[in-house]
C-alpha cells in the first residue's frame, strides 16, 4: 500500500504539471489512501477537499518548479499562520 501512495503522489505530480514531488502531492495522495496515516489524516477531519482548498489559497496556480521554492516565503508565512491558530486550538499539524 506504501509502494500505491508514492505512486499516487507521482501521479498528483504529474496531474498538477509540476517537476517536482512536494509535501503536498504526498498529503493528496494520503488522502485517497487506506494507510494508517491516511486514517489519523481522516480522523482529525482532513478531507482531499480540504486539503485542495488550502492549497489553492497558499499555492494559486503557481506549479512547483524549483526543489526549493525559495521564491514562495509570503505564502509559507500564510501556512505558519495557520499552524498557530491550530496550535492555539490544542491541536498540531506536524
């Protein structure tokens, strides 16, 4: 089932025409997997909707063409901001 997911993410990679894998072609691929992780995913409310949706405000339509997108710091700020209201809310997104 492993093996399934990378493959998956591949495939999100390649839906999205990005040139590189991310964090977040994983997290799409989890979300349609039957893995543990994808469950704990599941159990704390995070859908393969949810997760598009906040994609599409940090990320837009720009695609991943850099290993490291060092250009996208504003929208990474926006994500820290997010992990903080999740903190305060007694929960973590590690």
């Amino acid at each position: 089932e492993l093996t399934a997911t990378l493959n998956a993410a591949d495939e999100e990679m390649t839906k999205r025409k990005d040139e590189y894998l991310s964090a977040e072609h994983y997290l799409l691929a989890l979300a349609d997997s039957k893995i543990t992780a994808a469950r704990v995913l599941k159990d704390e409310g995070i859908t393969r909707a949810k997760l598009m949706a906040a994609l599409q405000q940090v990320r837009g339509s720009q695609r991943v063409t850099d290993r490291i997108p060092r250009g996208n710091i504003r929208r990474w700020r926006n994500t820290d901001a997010i992990s903080r209201r999740w903190r305060r809310k007694g929960r973590s997104i590690r």
